[in-house]
C-alpha cells in the first residue's frame, strides 16, 4: 500500500528547478503521508538532491508548490521550513566540526522555547538512540566519516522534525555501521515520517515499503519494493547501469 | 596622587582640573638649571619635508643662544620630539611635554590641524607656545604667538599685482580644508575687491591625484589666472598635469601655497613650475646684510645642526628661529622664565630685526607686523619682484583684542 | 560641442586607468582566487623602479614599459615563493597576510626612501581639440590600457599557457591533468600578475607622482573594480571599469572629485548586492 | 562556562579592579591619560573580537563604528553642553548604522571577501564624505564638522547633570577600566549564553544551522549591531580623552591595526585582545617616540608573522604552551574558534 489513502504530510505539485538551461528537477508531483517511509533512487545527476533542497528551503523553486500539512512553504526561508519540523541530513554531512558532540546536538535540542531539563532530556535520549552517547565529548571534525553520520542523524533528531529527509544516511559507513543506522531509521520511522534517498540496494530493502525512482528530474515510477526491483525500465536506467 | 582626589572633584571643567594636576607638577623647570625649549614638528611622515628644516632651525636657534652664554645664566635646551605627521602623536606628546619634559615653551605644531591639537593642550597646562607657520588667521589666544604671516598680509598683495599683471578673471584651486577653504574665502574678497571676478573656487580633498576633469573644466572657464592654493604632495599632480596638457604659456598662476614649504620647487621641472607668483613673509634671496649672514651662519654649521646638506630656507623655518629668538628676548626682558612675565614682556610691542626684516610683536593679536615679498619663481629660484613693509595683520586684528579680552581662546572665523 | 568630446576624452581615460590599475589584480584573483590586498604597494614599487632608474639616467619610457613590469614581476614572484603559497584556499588569511604586506611595504620603503614626494616627468605635449587641450599622456595611457587587454586576452586564448590557466580557473587539478604542476602555474600567474601591476603603477605615476602611500588611492578601487567584474578575466575587467569608470568621471564633472569616488564607491556596493557573484557572473557567462 | 574558565574570568576581573584602583597612585596624569588611551582602544578591539570570534563576521571597517562613536559624542557634547546624553547618542548611532549595514548585508547572503570588500568600502565612503566636509556650511548645530582638521576642543566627560563638575583624568580613567570590564563580562555572558551558543554555531556552519531552525541573517545582524554599539562606546571614550578627533579613525590602518590586535591576541579568548592591544600600542607609541623604526613596518611585519606561524594569536598560543607544560587541555569549544571563524569564511 503507498501512502495515497493517507492524508498528506508533504506534497509537491509541478516542482521545478532550472539552473540557466538546465532542469534540474521538471514538474514533479510527490505526495507522503504521516509517518510514512519512502526511498528514493535514482542515478546521479537524477535531480534527489536538489529536490532535497527545493522541499526545505535551500533553494527557491523555479515553479510549482511545496505544501506541509496543507500549509504552502513554497519559498520559505529554510530556518522557517525547519521549525515547521522538517529535518534534514545532508549527503555531505553537514555539523559544526568546531564543536563537540554533545554541543551539537544541544544545538539542534535548545532550538526554541524550552527549559534545560527538556532539553537535557532530548539530548540523552536522542544519544543514546543513535547510539553515540560514547562520542559526547569529542570534537566532531576529529571523528570518521561514518561517526559523522551518526552525529548528523542525532543532530536532525533532536530538532525532534515530523518529517526527515535523509541523503545517503550510509554512505561510507562500515557494514555493521549500516546495519545499526538501518534499524535506527525503522525505529524513528514509528514516530516520524521519512525520505531516504540511497543507492545501496541491500539497504532499502532493509528499511523500505515504497520507493520512487527519479531520472533526468522527473518521477520514472513509483511503488512497491519488489514492484520497482523487477521494473526493466528501472533496471536500465539505474540498476543496469551501475551494474555496468 | 589620591590625597588630591577633593582638588580634583571640586574643580570646574576641564581646565581647572588640569589646572590641578599641573600644580601637581609644577611646570616651570627652573630648578632644573636649565631652559627647555620644547619643539613639535613632523620630522616624519606626510609632512616631514617641512618638518625637518623647523626642527632642525630650532636646534640650531638653541645653539646660537648658548653660544652667546644662555639665558638669565642658565643654559638652553631643545627637547624636540617627533609628530609623525599624526594628530594623535600632537596630542599625546604635547601632553608629554608639558607634563612629563616640563619644558617652559612649545614651538611647533604646522598644520591648522595639529595646531588646534596642541594649542588647548598647552595652554590647559600653562606651557607657552610659538606657532610659526602662515596659516588663515583667527587665531586669539594669549597663550599663542604667531610668528608667521596670515592671508591680509600675503593675499592682500599678491591679489592686486597679479590682476594689474594679467586681468580680471580668476578661477581658484584649493585645498578642502580650514586653511584652503579660509584663504579662498580672503583671495574672492580681494579678487572682488579690486574689481576682479571669481570664476569658480574648486576644493580638492589632500589625496586627490588626478586633475584631468578640473583642467579641462579650467579651460572651458577661460580664466585669466588661476589661484593656487593647493597644498602637499598629491596636489603637486595638477602642476604637471596643467603643463604636461600645455596650459603652462596660455594661463598664468599665482599661488598662496606654493614652494611655501620649499619642495615644490625641487619637485617641479622648472618647465613645470616657471612664472608662477607667490608672497610670503621670507624668501632666501632677500637682498639684506642681516639676512646674507644668517645664510652665512647656516652654512657654518651645516655639520653641526642639519646633517650636512643646506636645509629648506622657507617662512616656516626662518620664523622658527623667530619663535625662538623672541621667546628668548621675552625671557631676558622679564628676567624670569615665568609664563605670565614672559608673555607681558613680549606684550611690550618689541619689535627686532630678523633675517626677514623688521617685526614687530602686535600685541592686540599676538601675532606679528613684518614684511612682505612678492616673487617670481624662475629656474628653482624665487626672483624677488616687490617688498612691503611692516604689513600689520589686519584680518586677525579685525577679530582679535586680547588686551581688551585676555581670556578669550578660539580661532574665529573671520566674516568676509 | 568640443566639451563634451573633451568629457567623452575623459571618461575613456578613466575607464583606462580602472583597467590598467586593475588587471594585474584581476589576472591573480581570476585564477588564484587571491586577493592582494598589497597590490596598490606593488604598483607604488613600479613607480619607484621608475624614479630610481630616472636618476640613474634611464630613458623613462625603457623605465615604464621594461624596467618597471621585470622588476616589480620579479619581486612578485619572490613574495608569493617566500610568503602568500602558503596561504592558497584559506581566502581569509590571505587577506591578512596580503594586508601585513602591503603595511610593510609602506613601511619599508618610506624608511629607506623617506616620505616624500618623487616626480615623474614626461611630456607627449598636448592636443589641440576645439578650444580644448588635452595631455597627450591621456591617450597613450588609453592606448595602453586597450593593447593589455588584447594580449592578455591573445595569451588566454591562444598560447599553452592561456589554455592552462583557463582550465586551471575552471578546476584547480586541470593543470596537473595537463602535466603541469599547480605551483609552478601560480608562480607564473602570480609573476604575471604582479608585472601588470608594476607597469601600471609606473604609467601613473607622472600623473599621481609616487609616494610610499600612493597604493593606497588605487588598492580600493582595483579591488572593486576585480570585485565587480567578476569570474571572466577580460569581459570582467572592461564591463567593471566602463561602467564605474563613467560614473565617477561623469559625477566628476557635474560636481567634485569627492563625490565622484563616493558615487564610485556607493555603485559598487549596491552592485555586490544585486550581482553578488560579478557581472560576469549573471552576464556573458561564457566568455574569458 | 566551565569551572577552569570561570576562575580566568574572576582572577581576570580582580586585576582590573586592582589596576583600576591601584596602578594611578604610581602614575603621573600623563601617565594616567596614556592608560585611558589604551583601555579605550581595548575596548576598541573587543568590539571587533566579539563579532569575529563569536560571530565569525570578519569586518574591514570596523573603525567607521569607532569613528561614528567619536564624531557622534563630539558633535552632541557641543550641542548639549553634556556629556552624558552625547555618550548615550554615542552608543545608539553607531549601533544604529551597524545594524542597517549589517541589514544590507547579512541579508543579502553577503559573505568572506565579499562582506570584507563592503564594509571596507563603507569605511572608504564615510571617510571621504568627512573629510570633505572642512567647509563651513558643514556643521551640525554648534558643532562644525572640520573635515579634514577634525573637530578640536570637545567637551570632557561630566557628572551626568552636572556639566560644569569635568571629571579629572583620573576619573576618567577609573571610568574606562570600569567599562572595560562590563563589556568584558557582558561578552563572556553572552557568549556562555544560549545565544551564545547559535552565534557560534552560524559561525561553525551556516547551513546547518538554518536546517536546524536558526534564523542564520538575524543571529548575525544582532551580533553585528552589538559589535558596532560598543566600538561606538570606545569612540566616544576616545573623543572625550583626546579633546578631539578627526576623520583618521576612519581610516583603513584604523580598521588594520585593531584587526591586528585581535588577531595577536586570538579569537578565542577577550583577555587576550586587550592585553595584546595594550602591548602593541605601547610599542608603537615607543617607536615613535624613540624614533626607533617606522610603526607601519612593524604593524605589517607583525601581522605577517602572525598570519603565518600564529593563526590563533600569541595568547592562546601562550596558553597552549601552558597547558603542554601543566599537561592540562583548553576548553575544546573556545579553543577551536579561529580556525574555524575564518574557515567559514571561505
């Protein structure tokens, strides 16, 4: 079952992003409901990123709208988007390497009215559900790249978002790294609804029900995991390729 | 220092609590045995080639007195320190001079700008000061002598000549500051004076270089001279400019500034710089024994005060030997190195015969009533066309009454 | 009728001067992405050369278009193999570094050379235009100012080494891709750089006269103008130079030099707001 | 604040109450003038450490605030005959131009040179502007404006309502010292303070800060404004100790030197920029006293050095060493400032 019959928790209508000549993402039409988890592939240059960036703000879509909860951000500064409660994890993982790893996610945690025990609360919990409560004190720029990772996951979390979109959450991650964040994700995805794009396979099928596939900007299909999996057009523009 | 914190807090204004500090530290350094002439100038900087001569005349003034066996017995010493071409520098040394050298007088200080700095220093702190550069006049502060000459003693004359000499049309440059802009004031009153007219009056901030527009802007005015009160070194653009685009033969130039410091001359090929016409106060090739002497004198002791080479002979230096030639004369009449007596004694019209000619102290206005001369630069020389004698500085009179109002202490803009 | 011509004169020569004052500085920036904060000192060493060589009894025009670029190239090289490699990508420090240069420099020289002013002269008489004389130098500085641009615009496109400084602005691995080692390639640039800004110092400077401060009147304005153009050398520098070029003069003749440089100024400032990357970075995207 | 930090703040702040009290029983008023100068210009250079090693926001032109401050005090003590009142101006104007520039800027995405680029051309424009202003048609009331002279003969300091009771040097300086170490303590608070925190993460990284909810252009903005109140605050100190001021603070080795300072004395710490400003005026006003060498050369030789084997400045690296000797490490979030306030900036 997709997310259709659900009422929508983001919705994009027509997004369209031209730099110069290019188009980089054309008229795409996305719907997610609450708490759904949704995986998207697609090869590189496919327009995820930038469609990433269009939903939270980052950059100003040439056309079309981004509704939250019925509500149009289409535009909206990205501090404003993030308060709505969308979060993002950047493929680059993007922290404050000056600053240690509890002072990060205190960051994320403090934003907004809140006393320090809520806060402090936040912070414990969300460490320990990542798992990174043994880094606390260490300077996240002295940490591995996968660390960094799950640094930036606790860092989205603490922001506690209703929504989270994830850029290549496994990206450099050792196998059992991978494993653990996967589990990770299914475990927030009770509360919080997410969007993962990915190009390892073994991983989405770990975490996902549905995925769409993006090519050249559009949406080439969307739908089951297996459904998406067994789809020749898939295969050849994603799958076959990067078997090649 | 706390015992007198009730002195200090009693105390009204600035002045008075300074007033405090000095009877802290008494200035007058005649426990000391000895004179301090203290001197302020630029030996450094912007302003260094005007500096150095001053500084080094008032070394060598200092020398004459202690060869002709110092003052009141005592021997004379120059404390010189150097401003940097730096008002902050002005302020912060004339503090230390009062303060810390207690020198019994300042001379120095060369622009309007750094004479404003040290000025209310100095006299906040009852030390006496001579300034002895030309400057725009107004200055009305019995604690200040003005040795040099002001705009009615120099423009005065210079207007009048230059229009008999090549008509009536002017078209004035002039430096955008309080000297510049003053004098421009004085030179349109004299054009308008003598039935001339002011074409335009241009002010040029000090570090504008390029005067292609204004040469051209001149051209398209057809002035029949032009008025040069252009000040410093980037200024020293629009000579070349004006002869490098031909205008040298086609408009002539008077000018109230220039070789006022004595580069200009040495920095302008004479093609650059020929013809032009100025009046100041002193010329080296004033024709007089007492003057032939004091160059003679200079000479002798090149060596000994200006490291070797001739120094600049301009109003400036000369009238820094005047400075201290009447400090020195002040002091011997009253027989004391005490400020007030010093001051009366000079209040006592003296008048003494300089290597510029004859001055007088006015007393109305603390400044002084002495020749000028019109000259003619050819070849790096200033030809000398006229002499005037004793001009009295009427623009600073027409403001100034210290004998009536001892305590009066700003520099008035005259009203034109 | 011949006034506004006169104007038309000026306006071109201003133009002239941003261009020469500016493309050394741009040369570096565009590929290198350094600001040499130094760069008006650089130009106040091309005067320098020049007086130097003048008492020394060099010819001044051997002085300005020979001397003066070698020398101060040379020193450029010095400086950047000694002191500003150290700083490629960290664009911050370089500022700093650049900025303690250029207060040395000043320094140094006004020690050795003393403060004041040292004149220049030559003469290409003047020309004659309606009731107007115009200094002959004008035009030779306009002149100058348009065959730079043509070389430097020849050497980007057609030599090995324009193709490897394109490429190198494109990336900087391009020129290791070609074979050749980045730091020799800055080296170059940066010697490049630099004797385009001593010639240009050495051509004003019987206009400016050359004091130890005279940097100073200029660094801001190249800066700006390098600002303003943009990522594209050549199209960078002119549509910059033309059009801050022509406001200042014309706000000159309508008014005073003053207003003149803050209009200068207050245009540039408004530019980087609208055009944050350069005119060349919105307009004539692909050109050089 | 840690507990190790805030012993520094505490012993830190008994040596200037100390000074404050104790040094001018040794000190002639020349003296005494000569320490005013100093604190007024560490506080100077506070200003600029705060909105750079809070804020990362590297300004060029930081002397305009200065600058503002003294003209504005100048101006005002004139008209009002007060001081008191002039010296309020003197904080609100120049916060009041930091936050509009500070508007133009931050919120047009302005960033590393080009912010540099701007507000050294804003210090360029209003430094030119002024210094064409020696006509007497430029006044402001009473207060002629001097343009290149400056204005001379400002007003001293005054008990507030009491114009004509002019506080004495000592006072003055007793003052100075005493807003040295509220500005001090205020930036250590605020730095500690939650707000503190955002500052600093703006300055660790824009984006992420934006992605986690913070309104990246105004946590800026009011660091900025902030910078610009209290180098507006050391400006009028200034003017009211000098007597007078002319455009100079405008002026790019106005904005140079106090960039040096800070540098010297590290982004990391406050203590650090005033002790490294104090030391460098002395040795500046040495020279020039003594002749010795061109303060410019050793002003450019200095950053130069600094630039290239100091990137954090003398004091933390003394600091450092300190730590290596003891075997202790410093605080992680202060220590890793500079670098990274300049990192941003790329």
């Amino acid at each position: 079952m997709t997310g259709e019959d659900r009422p929508p928790l983001l919705e994009a209508t027509h997004l369209t992003m031209r730099f110069g000549g290019v188009v980089a993402v054309n008229s795409v039409n996305f719907r997610l409901a609450e708490v759904e988890l949704r995986c998207l592939i697609g090869p590189n240059g496919a327009g995820k990123s930038t469609f990433f960036k269009c939903l939270t703000g980052q950059y100003q879509p040439s056309a079309g709208t981004v509704k939250f909860r019925g509500r149009d951000i289409t535009g909206a500064a990205p501090h404003q988007i993030a308060r709505l409660g969308v979060g993002i994890k950047t493929q680059i993982p993007n922290v404050f390497n000056g600053l240690d790893v509890h002072e990060n996610v205190r960051l994320a945690a403090a934003r907004g009215v809140k006393t320090r025990r809520m806060i402090d609360r936040t912070i414990a919990e969300v460490m320990d559900r990542v798992g990174i409560g043994d880094l606390s004190s260490r300077i996240v720029g002295t940490l591995a790249h996968g660390q960094r990772q799950l640094v930036e996951l606790a860092i989205v979390l603490a922001g506690e978002p209703a929504i989270m979109l994830l850029d290549e959450p496994s990206a450099g991650m050792t196998n059992e790294e991978t494993a653990r964040a996967a589990a990770i994700l299914r475990e927030i995805n009770r509360t919080t609804a997410l969007i993962v794009v990915e190009h390892d396979m073994q991983f989405v099928k770990m975490i996902a029900h549905t995925i769409t596939v993006f090519h050249q900007g559009a949406i080439l299909m969307e739908g089951p995991v297996a459904a998406v999996m067994a789809d020749p057009t898939v295969r050849d523009v994603y799958l076959g390729r990067r078997a090649a | 220092m706390n015992v007198n914190r009730r002195e200090f807090i009693t105390s009204a204004g600035g002045a008075a609590a300074a007033a405090a500090a000095a009877a802290m530290f008494p200035v007058a350094a005649e426990a000391a045995g000895e004179i301090l002439i203290g001197g302020l100038h630029d030996e450094t900087g912007g302003l260094d080639f005007a500096g150095k001569p001053m500084q080094q005349m008032l070394r060598f003034a200092v020398g004459e007195l202690n060869e002709n066996g110092g003052l009141l017995g005592k021997k004379v010493r120059a404390v010189t320190a150097d401003t940097g071409s730096n008002m902050q520098l002005y302020q912060t040394l004339a503090e230390q001079m009062a303060l810390r050298d207690k020198v019994n007088v300042v001379e120095g200080g060369i622009t309007s700008a750094s004479r404003e700095v040290i000025r209310p220093v100095l006299r906040r702190y009852h030390v006496l000061y001579f300034y002895n550069t030309l400057y725009e006049g107004g200055v009305c502060d019995r604690n200040c002598f003005c040795t040099g000459t002001t705009p009615a003693q120099t423009v005065e004359k210079l207007v009048p000549y230059v229009m008999k000499k090549w008509g009536k049309k002017v078209y004035t440059l002039a430096a955008d500051y309080n000297y510049g802009q003053i004098t421009a004031a004085w030179v349109k009153k004299y054009v308008e004076a003598n039935g001339g007219k002011v074409l335009s009056t241009d002010f040029f901030p000090l570090d504008v270089t390029n005067f292609g527009p204004t040469i051209e802007k001149i051209q398209s005015a057809k002035p029949d001279l032009i008025m040069s009160v252009l000040v410093g070194a980037a200024h020293l653009g629009f000579y070349r400019q004006w002869a490098s685009a031909g205008m040298k033969h086609k408009i002539p130039m008077a000018s109230t500034t220039f070789g006022a410091g004595g580069t200009e001359p040495i920095l302008i090929t004479p093609e650059e710089g020929n013809g032009i016409i100025t009046c100041y106060g002193y010329y080296p090739t004033i024709d007089t024994p007492a003057n032939k002497a004091f160059i003679a004198k200079i000479q002798s002791k090149l060596g000994e005060y200006f490291d070797g080479t001739m120094p600049l002979l301009t109003e400036l230096s000369e009238c820094t030997y005047e400075g201290v030639m009447m400090y020195a004369a002040g002091v011997k009449k009253a027989g004391t190195v005490d400020r007030m007596k010093v001051i009366e004694a000079l209040e006592s019209g003296m008048s003494f015969e300089f290597p510029a000619g004859k001055v007088t102290i006015d007393p109305k206005t603390h400044h002084c009533i002495r020749n000028v001369y019109l000259a003619d630069l050819e070849n790096r020389k200033f030809i000398i066309l006229e002499q005037f004698d004793q001009q009295p500085p009427s623009d600073t009179q027409a403001v100034c009454n210290l004998e009536k109002h001892p305590d009066s202490n700003i520099q008035y803009q005259i009203k034109l | 009728m011949a006034y506004a011509l006169v104007i038309l004169i000026e306006i071109v020569r201003a133009v002239a001067g941003l261009v020469l004052i500016s493309t050394g500085l741009m040369v570096i920036f565009g590929m290198m992405r350094v600001i040499n904060i130094a760069h008006g000192e650089f130009m106040m060493l091309g005067g320098y050369t020049v007086v130097i060589a003048g008492k020394a009894g060099v010819n001044p025009w051997v002085s300005m278009l020979v001397l003066a670029p070698l020398i101060v190239g040379l020193f450029g090289v010095v400086a950047e193999r000694l002191f500003i490699r150290f700083f490629y990508g960290r664009m911050i420090d370089t500022l700093l570094a650049t900025w303690g240069l250029s207060l040395f420099l000043i320094g140094f020289v006004t020690v050795v050379f003393g403060n004041t002013v040292a004149g220049v002269s030559v003469s290409l008489g003047s020309v004659q235009i309606g009731g107007f004389r115009v200094s002959g130098y004008a035009f030779f500085l306009i002149a100058v100012a348009a065959v730079l641009l043509v070389a430097t615009y020849g050497v980007l496109r057609h030599t090995r080494w324009g193709l490897i400084a394109r490429g190198t602005m494109q990336n900087a691995n391009m020129a290791a891709a070609l074979g050749v080692s980045p730091s020799l390639v800055y080296m170059t640039t940066f010697g490049i750089g630099s004797a385009l800004t001593g010639l240009a110092g050495a051509l004003l400077s019987p206009i400016t006269g050359v004091v130890p401060t005279m940097g100073i009147a200029f660094v801001a304005r190249a800066f700006i103008t390098v600002i303003i153009g943009g990522p594209a050398i050549i199209m960078g520098t002119i549509s910059a130079a033309s059009l801050l070029g022509t406001v200042s003069q014309l706000m000159t003749f309508a008014t005073t030099p003053v207003v003149g440089d803050v209009a200068l100024l207050f245009v540039a400032v408004v530019l980087l707001r609208i055009l944050p990357q350069g005119i060349t970075g919105k307009l004539f995207r692909r050109s050089i | 604040m840690d507990r190790s930090a805030r012993a520094g703040t505490i012993a830190t702040l008994l040596i200037g109450l100390l000074i404050t009290f104790g040094l001018p029983a040794y000190a002639d008023p020349f003296q005494v003038m000569q320490m005013t100068l100093y604190v007024v210009l560490a506080i100077f250079a506070l200003s600029l450490a705060f909105i750079w090693g809070v804020g990362g926001i590297l300004c060029f032109g930081q002397g305009v605030f200065f600058g503002l401050g003294g003209y504005t005090f100048a101006i005002c003590a004139i008209n009002f005959g007060g001081s008191t009142g002039a010296f309020l101006m003197a904080l609100l104007i120049p916060a009041a131009v930091a936050a509009a520039l500070g508007y133009f800027m931050f919120y047009g995405r302005l960033n590393d040179v080009y912010l540099g680029v701007v507000t050294m051309v804003f210090s360029l424009i209003i430094w030119k502007l002024i210094n064409s202003t020696a006509g007497p048609e430029w006044h402001i009331g009473a207060a002629r404006l001097g343009g290149f002279n400056g204005i001379p003969s400002i007003p001293p300091l005054n008990w507030p309502g009491r114009p004509a009771d002019a506080l004495d040097p000592l006072q003055v300086f007793q003052i100075a010292m005493g807003l040295l170490v509220i500005v001090y303590l205020a930036m250590k608070l605020i730095k500690g303070s939650r707000y503190g925190r955002v500052a600093i993460a703006v300055r660790e990284n824009e984006t992420r800060a934006a992605l986690l909810g913070y309104d990246v252009p105004f946590v800026k903005l009011v660091v900025f404004t902030f910078g610009g109140l209290v180098a507006g605050m050391a400006g009028a100190l200034y003017a009211a100790n000098q007597a007078f001021i002319d455009p100079n603070v405008f002026s790019l080795e106005m904005s140079a030197k106090v960039l040096v300072w800070v540098m010297a004395g590290g982004l990391s710490t406050f203590v650090g920029p005033i002790i490294a400003t104090i030391g460098l005026q002395y040795v500046a006003l040495f020279l020039a006293d003594h002749k010795l060498m061109n303060s410019q050369l050793v002003l450019g030789a200095i950053l130069c050095v600094l630039v290239l084997s100091l990137p954090n400045g003398i004091i933390p690296a003394l600091q450092d060493a300190a730590a290596w000797l003891f075997g202790r490490t410093r605080l992680a979030l202060a220590g890793r400032a500079p670098a990274a306030a300049r990192k941003t900036a790329l």
